[in-house]
C-alpha cells in the first residue's frame, strides 16, 4: 500500500478512532482485531510498562486506560501491522545520526532519519524528540517504524505527534 494512502488512513484514524474505541469501551464490547495491538493484546495489562498508561489505569480506571491505549496512542495498530510488509532479519537499517532519538531508558532527545530497503522498496522513519522539562518530553515520528522494530518483523506505517510522554529517565 503506498504512503499516501497509509498517511490519509492514519489521519482519518487520528479524527475518529477515539469516537470508535469510546463506543466500544463504554459499551463494554471486545475490541476488533485491527484496532488491538498484536505485540501487546493482553486489554488488561496492556501498556502498563510505560508510567503514564499506569497513571491512567490508577487514577480514571481500566476503561479509560483502554480507551487511551486504543484511542489515542495505538490508533488502529492491528490493521497497520496486517498491511505492512514483513522485513527479513538479514534487513539493513541506515541512520542519519549516530544515536536515535528516545523517549525512555535512557531518554536521548535530539532528530533522526532511518532507511532500510525491503525486497526493493525503500522505507524510511523520520523522529524528533525534545523535553519539556527532566520528566516530560515530546515526540513528531513519521513514516514507518523501523529503528524499534524487531527483525524479521512488520515494516508499520507511523504518523505520531505526542506532546506529552512521561519519560523513563536516568537524567
């Protein structure tokens, strides 16, 4: 599928899927496939690694904690993974910059690009990360997620803008 398209599905997805997910969470109902995410499925636990899913989950409870995860920080995750191309382990990244911007352990603020070519396709990440203060940062990524990614794995495609991340950090 081609970037364009991937782009216009994400921006759709951005305006409606918290509407989507509200209904489904407020209604009690089990999540589709395509809008769970399939390397963390587990609606109980999920995201309860990153500190600021587990504030959510402490302070408003487990539906919005869904709620968040699915509709505002995964949004749609399962149908991406399914329409992304799957990258060989053998699959070389290239970077623009020696260190890749993070957002946890430790935090590393700073821009990159990435590339990796898949069965002659070129795909490419572009990240930005900066700090709002010592424990809260922000994050632009576009593209597809490839420095995270595990090989062989989905090449995902990735349009986010988080203003707000708690950070996990040694500084």
């Amino acid at each position: 599928m081609s970037w364009l398209l991937l782009f216009l599905l994400n921006a759709v997805a951005l305006v409606l899927t918290p509407f989507v997910v509200g209904v489904y969470v407020l209604l009690g109902l089990s999540i589709p496939w395509w809008m769970n995410t399939p390397d963390d499925p587990d609606p109980l636990k999920q995201g309860l690694y990153e500190p600021a899913v587990a504030s959510i989950l402490a302070k408003y409870g487990q539906k919005v904690k869904t709620w968040y995860w699915l509709g505002i920080r995964n949004q749609l995750n399962g149908l991406f993974w399914y329409l992304a191309p799957i990258a060989p382990a053998g699959a070389v990244r290239t970077y623009t910059t020696p260190a890749y911007p993070k957002t946890k352990d430790p935090y590393t603020p700073g821009v990159c690009s990435v590339r990796m070519t898949v069965n002659g396709a070129t795909y490419w990440e572009w990240n930005a990360v900066w700090a709002w203060s010592a424990t809260k940062c922000a994050q632009i990524r576009l593209g597809y997620k490839l420095a995270e990614m595990d090989l062989p794995g989905p090449v995902v495609f990735c349009f986010q803008i988080r203003p707000w991340l708690t950070i996990n950090s040694t500084t």
